[in-house]
C-alpha cells in the first residue's frame, strides 16, 4: 500500500466537503447489506414462531424490539465506541487484534522482531498504565493457552464473515426477486424466482473479476435510492394507514411482546436480529473512508431511512391482518410503484450483495498474510484504487455454495436463520476483542470494558440463543462452515509455527558459509541468487542442503525474508532492511521485507528491480559509514551479535528523500538469538534510531556533485562492488525456494499426526505453491526439496 493512501484520508478529514463526499461514497461500498435488510426482516419473524393477530401485540413488538435493536447495535455501540477503535484508519477483526497483538505480547507470529516496533505505522500510545490493566496483560502473556484461544476466536469471527460472503447474497437477491410472487401465479411464480435468482447471482460472480472499479461509481447512487425509496414508502404508510404506528418505539410493547409471546417471541428474535445484517461492514471498511464519513452517513441517513421503512411496514400490516406468507415487504408497496421498487431493491441487492464478498476477498487476503490461510492467488483488478482484489478459487466455491444453498433452502425462512447466526458470531467476537482493546490499548478501567461487554453482549448473547436453537432449520449451515474452516486455517498456522520453528534449530553457521570456496569444490556462478526463508539471521538449512546437492551458488547471494508485522500497511521507506552476511568480500547479504496485513505484495519484476536498488543504496550508505562520512555512526557496523550469528546489523534503507537523491535510514538491530515460547524474540536493541526528526533516525542523502566526481569519493572497492552488483543483476536472478513435506514426529499424538501428516501436507499440494504467490517465473526458479520433522 502507498503510504501516501493513508495520508489522504487526514487530508480529507480537514475539509467538510471531502466528508459528505466520502459519506456518500460510502452507502455503495458499506451500507449496502444493511440498508436491503427491510425486504425480508418481517418475513422472516413471522415465518413461524409467531403469527400476526388483531391486537397488532405482535407487529408492534417487532417493530420496538427493530427501533431499539437498531439503536443499540449499529448506532451506539459502533457508530460512536468500535469505531474509534481504528488501527492506522484500518478497521475489521484483524485490526483488533494486531492492536492488541502490539500493547500486549500474545501474537503467535513467528520471526518477531524488535525492529518492528520502529515503524511509524507501529504506533503505541502510552498513558499511565493502570494497575488492573497491567495484571491482565500480564495474565495474557504469561499463559500460551490463552495466545491460542485468542487466535481461535479471531479465526472463529473470520471464519463466520466468510459465511455471511456466502449466505448474504443468496437471501439478499432472493428476497428482492421474490416480488415477483404478488405479480404472478403461485404455480409460476415457484419456477421463476429460484431460476431467476441463481442467474442473477451466477452472472455477480462471474462478472468479479473485472472488478468494481468500472461499475463502482453508480453503487451510491442506486444504494441512495433505495434509502430514499424506501424511506418515501415508509412516509406514505404511516400518513395513509396507521399515524399513530410512533407510540410502538416504546420498550413498554416489548415486553408485552414478550408477554403474550413467551417461548414463540424469544425463537422470533432469529428474524428480528436481521435488521442489523451488515452493520459489522461499518468497522471492516474503515479504512477506505474516515470516521466521520461513515459517521454522518448512518447517522444522517441510513438511519433515519431504515426507521421510517420499517415504521411503514408495520402501519400497513396493522390495518391488513393477512395469512403468514403474504407476510414482507412487497405486500407494504402500492401496486402503482411496485414494478419500479422491484427493479431497484434487484439492484440494491446486488450492490449489497458486491460489499460483502469484496469483504470476503479481503478477510482471506489478510489471513493468508497473517499466515492463517492456505496460499490463494490474489488478482489486484485495480492498481490506483487500494483493496481492489479478486481470489478466483474462492469467487468459484462460494459461487457454488451460494447457489446451492438457494436451491437447497428454497425460503427466506432457512436462509434468515443460517445468515442471523453468522451476523451474531462476528458481532460477538468483535464485542470481545474490544473489550480487550479498551483495557489494553486504551488504558481505561476495567469496569468500563466489564460493561461494554455485559450490555453488548447481553443483547447479542440474546439473539445469538434464537438463533442456535434453530440449527436443524438452517443455523447449522455457519455452524458447520465456521468448524470447517476453522480447522483448516488452524492447521496450517499450526504447521507454518512448526516449520519455521525446524528452521530456526536446523540453520548453519556463518562459518560454514565463509567455508565454502574452491579448496571443497564450490564455485561461484554469475547472476544473483535470492535464497527466500522465514528466518531473519543465519543460513537456512534448505540452502545448505542446495549447495550440498549442487556445489555452486551465485557470485551475489542474497537471503530473503518476506515477513507479515502486525500493523496494516508498513510505508514503502521502512518495507526494507538490508544487511550484510559475512565481509563485503563475500558479497553475501540479508534482506528482510515488511508488509501489513492489507499492505499489497509486489510483483517479481517490479521486487527484483527494488531489491537491487535497495543493495546498491545500502552498499553506498556502508562505504561512507566504514569510512566515518556519517557523523552519528561511530560503531563498528560489523559488530558481531553473537559468536553464532556473526552478521551485520540491519539497516533501513529507505525511498522517501526531499532533495529527491537517494536516502539512507539508519536502524541498528540485533538478531534474534534465543526461543521465548516456542518463538523467537529479541534480546535487546543497541540503537534504534527513528525516522522523524524529533526522533534519532538518520537520512543520509548523496548529492549530486558527489555522484559526478565519483573519483574523489569513492574508491575503487566500492566501484567494484557496485559493478558486481549490476553485472550479475544483468546476467539473471534465479529464485531459490524451499519445497517442503511436512511430517510428524515420532511419538506424536494422533491428533497432530492427522493435522500434519494428512490435513496440512493435503492442503500444501492443493494449494498455490510459493513460486505462484510470489510470481516467480519458471526459467528463473529452483527449488530445494525439504523433510520437515515437526
């Protein structure tokens, strides 16, 4: 991600126009799933539990239990407390926990560093701690059980968003088409509207990877629409049916809802929860509006909108006492608009429709940069526009999920009750994750997390338990999901650990690399090889195994580490450190790259072109440094971390300079040398110099009269270095990559030797391999077969 994309949005913020434009933006790409709600939260209530009597007991109920479910949820809980707590502008169940993961040390990433937390985007605030929030801290690092059940219940709410990309589509576009029953014969109208809706939503995900960007700019204006649509509608019912329709806000019909209800009321409340579908898109898009944009427009509109449609529907059926299935929506619209109103529900189900599975890509892409999801090829379908992806293997299964379930559900009833218990699943886990955040990284009392929780949760525990006691009417589908790709995506974050874990106590010595040479047969070839591993200091053991079966490796060798830090976006200045391995005679170097979690990989050409630039910018900085042309470089660059390591340290080498030459920025990190769980972590920082200026991070620039009377600076072995350096880059780069069977180690469980033996070397070779996920051409790849026993 450009790190001018995050500054955009603070500049935005500062005018009131940029605002309301990005507030009417944001009803095509957030609102849309919340805003189609109104086409099937009646039908859905009244589908069995509860009928619509004479009194109006019931209607009026529901449309209390609506106003205030509205206002609780969507309004106060994440309008004005969950998204505040934004991570960089970003938000969703990923920022929550890489906020927590940076104020308390319970992440289960491996090869964590230190130097990660000088990022500028690593941003911790630090207010007095308070006693209560320390000893929970304490409690969460000091038990690695409770690491893994933080991870499981971020998976848990990313696995359920996964379903509602799968449920939400199905019942959006068949309530919308379902119209067509008042328009048709009952006979007809069973043969059209599955036909119908399964076309509609063939040609949504057929058409996905075009992306959005070319029919992007009308999702507002049809989402507008229907809200103005829709809340016209509502207008005229409660003018021309039922004025009085007000005095049903009250709580007081609530519980004589309940009252007459009892047992049929509380299992309605399955249907009733519908009406916040899509309120969690709020939090998740964050970071492609602002706070205050998408502020304004729910507070201002999508509110007000969704109220006034349900008010209507509820003051036209308390004057018409219908059977149940003329129940919904449609039934509320005077024939004169209907055809018009079918029309743009179809198409506001569709936009709605679009934000969730575009949310689905999303989630998934993150997961997999988190190292919790199988590699899946990510298509960017827009190069200016951030978060514009498309995952063909997933756009295909949940094209056929999604229409399987429509054939195989057949009523709003089933889907409601499978889409209401995913809504409430993610809702819940992000009320924990919150809670967590209050403490944590917000440093207030606990007693204020205690009762964001306790009423929260209370409320969505409430329709969490309608929904489950539904599970052989359709709440089983997210349940059996949610199982399944928890599992998976546990599996193979349990392996990634364990792999990177067999290569942090398999790798060499530097010695053994210093070794090598023509006196044991090993000789140098021309070009550059870039040995990829997880590791951020020593020699990987797939290399000693390279060399091993083919005595040669390149004139330049570089070994690359591609690491995911638990921030969203790292900027492209900090993305690189650079360091050497052995003397400059050796021309052996490390590079480790950062990316976030929403931070967009590059591509191999454009990555091997920056590397080099990258090694030719630290190559410089290290010439001038040795030769005392840095006034705040006074150490030895080469000191040793340890008798093991034997490296340099690493220095960011970064692009952002204002006198527009080349720029170096200075960080000194030690390598990892010792295992803290089962993880590696840092001793200790010798020198961490920040990149502001009120901090102590140096920018060294070359002028430009340098650079033409290079005779009078450089001397000849740095010339030589740099020539090497472009001399090999002309004769090729080759891609060295480990490609690995994992197996269990004897006397292990059969729990683990199922998950490792079989699900995760299963998923391994169904998956894209490293070489696709990195774009790496064929001619130019080598790959070194690795036993991984774990």
């Amino acid at each position: 991600m450009d790190i001018d994309y995050g500054k955009c949005w603070d500049t935005s913020k500062k005018s009131w126009k940029s605002t309301l434009i990005l507030a009417y933006q944001s009803l095509g790409v957030v609102y849309g799933d919340l805003s189609i709600s109104p086409l099937y939260v009646y039908k859905s209530t009244f589908a069995e539990d509860i009928h619509h009597s004479e009194t109006n007991e019931e209607i009026f109920g529901v449309l209390s239990f609506v106003f205030w479910t509205l206002t609780l949820v969507p309004l106060f809980k994440y309008v004005f407390i969950v998204l505040r707590a934004d991570d960089n502008g970003e938000g969703g169940t990923f920022a929550l926990y890489s906020l927590i993961c940076r104020h308390a040390k319970v992440s289960l990433l491996p090869n964590r560093q230190v130097a990660d937390e000088a990022l500028s985007t690593y941003k911790l605030e630090h207010p007095p701690e308070m006693k209560n929030s320390s000893k929970l801290k304490l409690l969460l690092e000091k038990h690695k059980s409770l690491h893994t059940a933080l991870l499981i219940l971020v998976l848990l709410g990313t696995c359920m968003v996964i379903g509602d990309g799968l449920l939400t589509p199905a019942i959006s576009v068949f309530s919308a088409v379902s119209g067509l029953e008042l328009s048709m014969s009952r006979e007809h109208h069973q043969y059209a509207v599955i036909p119908i809706t399964c076309f509609i939503l063939i040609c949504l995900f057929a058409l996905q990877h075009y992306g959005t960007h070319r029919v992007g700019f009308c999702f507002a204006p049809i989402v507008m629409t229907w809200l103005l649509c829709i809340s016209a509608l509502g207008l005229y019912n409660i003018i021309h049916w039922n004025p009085q329709v007000y005095k049903a806000l009250s709580p007081y019909y609530m519980v004589k809802f309940l009252k007459k209800t009892r047992k049929g009321g509380w299992m309605s409340l399955g249907g009733i929860l519908l009406c916040i579908t899509g309120s969690e898109a709020m939090f998740a898009d964050l970071g492609h509006f602002s706070y205050t944009a998408i502020q304004i427009a729910f507070t201002f509109l999508v509110y007000p909108a969704l109220i006034l449609a349900y008010m209507g529907q509820a003051a036209f059926l308390s004057k018409h006492h219908h059977t149940i299935h003329k129940i919904g929506f449609y039934v509320s619209v005077p024939d004169v608009v209907r055809w018009p109103v079918l029309v743009i529900a179809i198409l506001a189900s569709v936009v709605g429709s679009q934000a969730i599975i575009s949310g689905t890509f999303s989630i998934i892409n993150q997961s997999q940069s988190l190292g919790c999801f199988p590699r899946v090829k990510v298509v960017h379908t827009n190069a200016k526009i951030h978060g514009q992806i498309y995952i063909p293997e997933i756009n295909w299964i949940l094209m056929i999920l999604c229409v399987a379930v429509t054939i195989g559900f057949r009523d709003t009833k089933h889907m409601g009750n499978a889409s209401g218990l995913a809504v409430m699943a993610v809702m819940l886990v992000t009320t924990c994750l919150t809670s967590l955040v209050i403490i944590l990284c917000w440093n207030k009392p606990p007693i204020l997390a205690l009762g964001f929780l306790l009423v929260f949760g209370s409320i969505e525990l409430l329709y969490f338990s309608a929904s489950v006691i539904k599970f052989l009417e359709g709440a089983w589908l997210p349940i059996l999901l949610a199982l399944f790709l928890v599992t998976v995506m546990f599996v193979w974050h349990y392996a990634t650990v364990k792999k990177y874990e067999y290569d942090l106590h398999n790798k060499v010595s530097l010695e053994w690399l210093l070794a090598l040479g023509p006196s044991l047969g090993i000789t140098r070839v021309p070009g550059i090889g870039l040995v990829f591993t997880d590791l951020t200091s020593g020699i990987p053991a797939n290399f000693s195994r390279f060399v091993t079966n083919l005595p040669a490796y390149h004139r330049i060798l570089v070994f690359v580490c591609v690491k995911s830090v638990p921030v969203p976006f790292v900027p492209p200045a900090e993305r690189y450190l650079v360091g050497r391995v052995g003397p400059a005679a050796h021309r052996s170097y490390r590079c480790i790259v950062r990316y976030g979690y929403r931070d967009v990989h590059q591509d191999v050409d454009s990555f091997e072109s920056e590397l080099v630039s990258r090694l030719a910018d630290f190559i410089r900085y290290d010439w001038y440094k040795a030769h005392g042309m840095m006034e705040t470089c006074n150490e030895d660059d080469c000191s040793r971390s340890g008798a093991s390591s034997g490296e340099c340290r690493l220095t960011v080498i970064g692009t952002l300079d204002l006198s527009g030459a080349p720029a170096f920025e200075v960080e000194e990190t030690m390598q990892p040398a010792s295992v803290s769980v089962g993880f590696p972590t840092v001793e200790s920082v010798a020198d961490v110099i920040e990149m502001q200026a009120v901090e102590r991070r140096v920018r060294f620039a070359i002028d430009d009269e340098s650079e033409v009377d290079s005779g009078d600076v450089m001397d000849c072995q740095l010339q030589e270095e740099l020539e090497d350096l472009y001399t090999a880059q002309q004769a090729g780069t080759a891609f060295v990559l480990g490609h690995s069977h994992v197996k269990a180690k004897q006397g292990s469980s059969v729990l683990k030797r199922l998950a490792i033996n079989y699900g995760y070397n299963f998923l391994r070779r169904n998956c894209r391999g490293a070489d696709v996920s990195l774009k790496v051409p064929p001619a130019s790849l080598l790959e070194v077969g690795m036993v991984y026993i774990v």
